[in-house]
C-alpha cells in the first residue's frame, strides 16, 4: 500500500498489509470496512475484533475506514421513542404485551462485569431483538434475571445490492 502523497501521515510501509496475509499474525483485513483488526478471542464462544488505527510499525495512519458508511444514522425521532419505550416498559411482560414475540431471541446475549468477594465474573442477560419497531435502528430488549428490562438500539445495517 504505498502512499500516492495524498496524506503524508499515511502508513505507507506495507507492514499492514504483510501482518493480514500472514495465518501466523492474528491480523486481518475487512474489505467492507476497509479495516485492519486483531482479532480477540476469549474463554468459550467470546470473540472480536480491536480495529488498528495506526501501523504498529511506521505510526503512519492505516486506512480510512468505511464503517460508517455500513449503517443508518439513527434519527433524533428515534433517539426520543427509546427514551419514551425507557419510561413505558418496565418488565419482560410489558415489552411482549407491546410489541408481541421478538424477532431474535439470544440467549446470554448481553454481559455486564460484576464483582464481589470471590472476584469478578460475567454476568450474562437475554436479549430480546425486535427489527422493526424503529426505522433507522434495530430495539435490543435486555432482560435481567427479575424480567425487569433495559431498552437499548443499535443502527440498522444499509442493505448493499451487487450488480
């Protein structure tokens, strides 16, 4: 990836791009995103991706990335109907007697850190996904163990057609 003198501050060393074709480094490329990433893995099923900024080697940028170009922006109308459903739904109940089944059920979907004598540990919640309740995000219903509920969104994804 040479700099063609766009950006000075660009990585222009290749290293990037060496450490993503080589099964040894633990380096990848999104070619969607247009991003280099370490990939993480956890104890069990727990993975993800640390997106690099930086080369490692040169400190000259990486790549711009074209996530945001992925997603909906989330409208400010939708913002305050989450801050709406916050106030209205309490309890699992509440949510089903609402919006009705979910469109993904995820088990053990959402984690929070918790402490206590013993030491840390990963508590995990249900997740209750609901696609179309909102136009520009996707509703994550998180259910704690008492059913009490949190109301969270993420951006829907853009949907990309080829040809």
């Amino acid at each position: 990836m040479a700099n063609a003198g766009l950006d000075p501050y660009d990585c222009d060393c290749g290293w990037l791009a060496r450490a993503a074709d080589d099964p040894a480094v633990p380096i990848g490329f999104d070619a969607q995103a247009n991003e280099y990433y370490v990939e993480m893995r956890g104890s069990g099923q727990m993975e993800g991706r640390l997106v690099i900024r930086f080369c490692p080697s040169c400190g000259g940028d990486a790549p711009v990335s074209k996530r945001e170009d992925l997603f909906h922006r989330i409208t400010a109308e939708d913002q305050l109907q989450i801050h709406q459903f916050n106030n209205e739904l309490h309890t699992k109940n509440d949510v089903l007697a609402k919006w009705g089944k979910p469109d993904e059920e995820i088990r053990g979907g959402y984690g929070i850190p918790e402490s206590n004598h013993e030491g840390a540990r990963m508590v995990m919640f249900d997740v209750l996904r609901y696609n179309n309740i909102l136009r520009s995000a996707v509703v994550d219903v998180i259910v704690r163990h008492n059913d009490t509920v949190s109301i969270s969104y993420i951006p829907k994804t853009r949907v990309t057609h080829e040809g």
